[in-house]
C-alpha cells in the first residue's frame, strides 16, 4: 500500500495474508472461504509450478504474528473459469476461491466482509479502503497497512489507459480506483485483497473489488475485478448460505 | 302246487279266472316273501258257490299255524262266508291259500256259473320289535330278543345296549362296559349303570370328562349317592375315585356326597369300582364347565393406562397396555413400541405387565457457533425439559435472524422447537461488522 496508514487489529478483520508466488492478500468470506485474484495462484507471464504450497493466514495485521498463528489449509482451489493466464495484458475474470479445511472461529479479529448486491456501491466517488501486506516505499511492509481510494469512472480509467498507450484490457468486470493528483495506490503484495466499502445504510463493509493489477504503483489509477459482476458464481461455489 | 317264492308282491286266482273255475279241485298255494317281511293279501274279486260253513267250495287262508278264515260266496251278499274287503297279513314270511271245490255247482237242478276269486299279496316290512313285544306279552317263543333296545328296519331289525353297557356276540345281549367313556360336551350328566338303581357288580368304569383348553370343570354330586362302604375300613369293597391335573382328588364311598369339586382342569378322570356284590344306588355327577380367569391386571405406575379396562378377564381376553404422553412403554430395559398380553389357557398373562417411563430425549446436540442453556432443570432431558440454543454473538447470528430457539423434549423422545422442527438452529457468520473499524478523524 502506497502512503497509506497502518491498520489496528479488527480494522479488517476478514485481511488474509497469502504466500503463492509470493505476498498477496485476500479477504474472509463465511468461515470457510477466502475470496482472492486469480493471478496469485496462476501469475502472468510465468508457468504455474505443480506443487506450489498455498500458504494462507488470518487473524492478525502483522506479518509475523499472524504467521504465528499458523497456516490455515486449503481444502480446494477455484479459479474463474474465464481467467487466462496466458493472456499478459487481460486480467479479465482475475477472480477466485480457496475453501479451508476447517471453519476458522470467528472472533474481534477475525470476521468475514459480505458481498455487494447492487450496483451503487460503484459509483464515481465513493471511497473505499484498500487494504495489503504489500510493497510501500520499495520495500515490503511488515503490517498490514490501508488506504482510502476513491472509485473512478470507467470513461476515466480508460482515457487514463489510453494515455498511457497501454495495451491491458480494461473490461465491464473491471473498476477503477484511485486520484492522478495523489500518489496513494495498492502496489505489489497487496493483490488479492478486497477494496471494502461501508454500506451506510445497512452499517456493513462490503467487499466491491479485488486488487487486480495497475501500471507501476501510484502513478494514477489502480485496477480491481467488479465483484458485484462474480456474486452468483461466488454463490454458485460456495454455497447461497 | 308251484309256490310264489321271493316275489314281494303278486295276484293268485281260481284257475280258469275269470271263467268258471272246476269241479272237484283241491290246491294250497303257499306264498314266501323275503325275510324280515309280513305277508298282506287282498281279495279284489270273490265268487264261490255259498254254503253253510262253507262246506262245498271254499278258500282257506292260514298262517303262523294258525287259520286265518275259510271263505265262500260272493263278495257283498250275506250268503256263505265271504271276506269282503279283509285283509289277511300273516306274522311271519309266509301264507297259505287253500282252494276246495267239491262235484257241482248247481241249484235247483240249474247249473250256475262262479268266476272263483282274484287275490293280491304283497311283502310288507315286519316290525319284529314289536313282534318281540307281542311274543313276551303272549309268552311265546319267538328267537332271541334284544335284551335293551330294539330298532326296525326295512326288512331287518337290530339290537343296542344303553350307555355304559355293550352289545355282545350274539347281537341281541347287553353287558355292563363303561372302563373307556368318554364326554366332550361342556356339560352334562354321568352315572353309575343303573342308578338310582343298584349298579351292576364287576365292574372296571372310567369316565373321561375331556373340554377345549381354556376351561376348567366343575363336579356336583347329586343325591343320592350311595356306595357300599364298610364301617372300619374306608372303602374295601366299591369305591369312586375322581382325578384331575394327574393327582387324586380322594376316594369316595359311603352315603356322603362328594358334593361340589372345583377341579380347575380341563380334563377330568371319574374311576368307578365294583366287587362282585352290593345292591347300593351308586352315584350321578352333574358337570358343569367354565372358561378360565386371568388375574385383573394392576398398572405399575400411575402414567400407565390399561385401555378399557374389564371388571374381569378370561381365556382368550386380552388387554392393550398404553402410556400417558410424554411416558415410554418399557419392558425390562427394552422400549416397546405397543403391548398387548392375552389370557392364557393356563389362567395367566402371556407376558407381564410393562411400566411407563418418562421420555427421554437425550442430551441436546452442540450447536456449532453456539451453544445451549437448560430453561429447566439443568442437565434434565426428561419430557417437556426445555433449552434454550443461541448463537456466539456477534459473530454468528441465527439464520432466521432470531436471537435465539427454544427447544422442549417431545413426547416422541426429540427435541423440537415451536414449529415442531427437530432441526437444531444454525448460526452463520456476520459479514462486514468489524469490532473495531476504521475510523479517521481527521478532516
């Protein structure tokens, strides 16, 4: 996380930290269920490696204490089926599941973030918290850090991408997220974690995108998978309770 | 003449009917019907020359050496000795018909023609019974007589011998035979051969009284009864014994009744011994049956109920046992899911009365993400013990949104809630609800 602040413990409590390919994030859905990018699991640009171990943890904001806490094990791995991996410049679809083992016990630092159900939660504007264990100041942060970010519009996002002649896809299952006039952003290690929005109405955070990928890290803008355009196929895998 | 043998029925007439029959002639027809048969004979059509005693023709019937009538003239007219419309049956299987005629028949020097006669005979059956009590009242000799009872058939006759007495050898003699009878019937009367009269001396009876399990047979002795006896010695010379179950009720003799013997069998033994002399009345014993009882049944405990109840139970009777709700019909350690226990032939219940346990519902499952609390008494899950589960707020919540679920054991041994559901509750994790969120300040 780029400028951002250094979380407490229960600021978000759904946070999971992964160790893939390297540090990435993710966010607590139910007890069972960590919602995270594709890309942690399958990188662009680099063949996925069998036997890659799959290291989650929870529950805490420091990297070494809530690696204390021990790795919770993944039962199964679901990919979206439209993510392509092979594809450099679409991260299209870079959405995806990990079912624990076990159920985790919720507790004040470790609680689940709900799923949008309309489409308000994306509206020019409206900040959100980003959240991650990533790069701040070129190097790897120890804590779990955030930063508020306001979402962009896609006519914005893709005037932004197109001034920069980038070839990445920018497609309806993505937003954006972010102020050219501030250098604040998700940068690398911070993928997978959810962009939370508070619901005013219904007093709940909800978890509206994923941190999916940007050109360099607070140059801009930042790109997040919609989750709202992946509720029923998340539902569909996890179950409608 | 050529006699009618075996026919059991046929017509004899004058020779020449119905033309004038001879002078001078002399013929005895002897007709024979089978035995067992009387002989009946009719004249339809009579003309013979009528004379005084019917001295000059005439028709002789005789039977059983015995005459039966001599006939002569002609059938409505007062002259000689006509039969008329009589009719002639013999005792025993055979009559004979004799026809005299004598030189003329004439009457003031006028020739006149007689057509002689036209007869039908035919076998009747005999009722030798009665013949047999003809021949005692005459005092004659006919054969062997039945000595008790007689029968008549067509043709025949037989002999039978009242109960307790068999029919000999010789067909028609009674002897005293009473050592296998046997009564089936759920009543009814034995006696001693003869009583009140003196019973027959020798005598070996044994009287089997045999009824359907499940009954049991009483005794009654009536008076009189009377036994030879001996003033020292208890009975040396008759005696009467009575068995049941396989042991002996006793040994009785004497003028003193028995009177009444509850034997609580179904099969009774009625032994009757005899020497060879004494002229006492013997003994009569009216038996009666019952249908056995089984004992009221009585619940165990109060929540028992005995479905309509009967002031009395017997054989075949049975009862259904049930529970108050919320209470197990239970067998030594084993729940039963319904009892019935039926009255036995023996007079008692096929299997014991159950008692009623309270329900037990078992401890509550855990509920993941929660827990429960006894709203009654703790750790009590007997019928109507109740629970309360709730969730480990505020991380869970309930999925019907409610705080919490009362359950109360049912009566059927599960836990259900208000709706009647066994399904405990579940409790699912609460999303977005940080315990400490972010918060700036700063502005």
């Amino acid at each position: 996380i780029i400028a951002g602040k250094s979380a407490q413990l229960g600021n978000f409590p759904w946070q999971a930290f992964t160790n893939i390919y390297g540090r990435g994030g993710g966010a607590l859905l139910g007890d069972r269920w960590i919602l995270t990018a594709a890309h942690i699991l399958h990188p662009k640009d680099s063949s996925s490696l069998p036997n890659t171990s799959i290291d989650v943890f929870l529950g805490h904001t420091n990297v070494d204490e809530i690696m204390k806490m021990g790795i919770r094990p993944v039962r199964r791995v679901i990919i979206h089926p439209g993510y392509n991996q092979n594809d450099t410049n679409n991260f299209d679809n870079d959405i995806a599941l990990l079912e624990l083992e076990n159920s985790v016990p919720l507790g004040p630092h470790l609680l689940p973030i709900c799923l949008p159900d309309n489409e308000t939660f994306y509206e020019k504007g409206l900040v959100g918290y980003v959240s991650g264990f990533g790069i701040e100041s070129q190097k790897l942060s120890d804590d779990l850090k955030f930063v508020s970010l306001p979402m962009a519009s896609s006519k914005n996002c893709q005037n932004w991408l197109n001034e920069k002649n980038s070839k990445q896809v920018f497609s309806t299952n993505m937003f954006c997220a972010g102020d050219k006039t501030r250098k604040q952003d998700a940068c690398q290690g911070d993928s997978g974690g959810v962009f939370a929005v508070k619901d005013e109405s219904g007093d709940r955070w909800v978890a509206t995108g994923i941190v999916s990928w940007g050109i360099g890290c607070s140059k801009g803008y930042g790109f997040y998978t919609k989750v709202l355009k992946y509720v029923d196929w998340i539902k569909k895998e996890i179950g409608e309770s | 003449s050529i006699p009618i043998i075996n026919k059991l029925y046929g017509e004899v007439t004058s020779p020449m009917y119905p033309k004038s029959y001879p002078n001078n002639y002399d013929e005895t027809r002897e007709i024979v019907v089978p035995q067992g048969y009387s002989v009946k004979l009719v004249f339809w059509q009579f003309d013979l020359e009528p004379s005084e005693g019917c001295f000059y023709d005439y028709v002789k019937i005789s039977a059983d050496k015995k005459d039966l009538g001599r006939f002569c003239g002609q059938l409505g007219s007062t002259p000689g000795n006509p039969p008329s419309q009589k009719e002639f049956v013999s005792q025993g299987n055979q009559m004979w018909l004799t026809f005299h005629t004598d030189f003329s028949n004439e009457e003031n020097g006028t020739t006149i023609f007689y057509k002689g006669f036209l007869a039908y005979f035919q076998a009747v059956d005999m009722d030798e019974c009665a013949a047999q009590d003809n021949a005692i009242e005459e005092n004659s000799n006919l054969g062997l007589r039945c000595e008790h009872l007689c029968h008549n058939s067509v043709g025949s006759y037989f002999c039978s011998c009242r109960p307790g007495y068999k029919l000999q050898a010789d067909k028609h003699s009674c002897r005293a035979e009473c050592s296998n009878e046997l009564f089936t019937e759920t009543s009814g009367y034995i006696s001693s051969l003869e009583y009140p009269q003196a019973y027959p001396p020798d005598m070996r009876c044994n009287y089997s009284i045999r009824v359907d399990r499940g009954l049991t047979i009483n005794l009654k002795f009536l008076e009189p009864f009377e036994i030879d006896d001996h003033q020292q010695v208890h009975c040396p010379y008759d005696q009467l014994q009575v068995y049941a179950n396989g042991k002996s009720f006793g040994e009785y003799c004497g003028r003193k009744s028995p009177g009444v013997m509850d034997t609580s069998s179904n099969a009774v033994d009625v032994l009757f011994f005899t020497d060879e002399s004494g002229d006492s009345g013997g003994w009569k014993i009216h038996y009666t049956t019952e249908v056995i009882k089984c004992p009221q049944p009585k619940a165990l405990d109060k929540f028992t109920v005995i479905n309509n109840l009967q002031p009395q139970y017997q054989f075949r009777d049975y009862l259904i046992v049930t529970c108050k709700l919320g209470y197990q019909l239970t067998e030594g350690n084993q729940q039963l899911k319904s009892f019935t226990s039926v009255c036995q032939d023996d007079g008692t219940w096929h299997r014991p009365m159950p008692y009623c346990k309270i329900v037990n519902c078992g401890a509550p499952k855990k509920l993941p993400n929660g827990n429960f609390k006894y709203l009654t008494k703790e750790g009590g899950n007997t019928y109507k013990a109740e629970i309360l589960y709730t969730c480990q707020e505020p991380y869970y919540r309930m999925v019907n949104g409610e705080e919490n679920a009362k359950y109360t054991c049912s009566a059927q041994g599960t836990w259900k809630d208000k709706h009647g559901n066994e399904k405990i509750p579940r409790c699912l994790p609460v999303c977005g609800k940080p315990v400490n969120p972010v918060v700036e300040n700063q502005r």
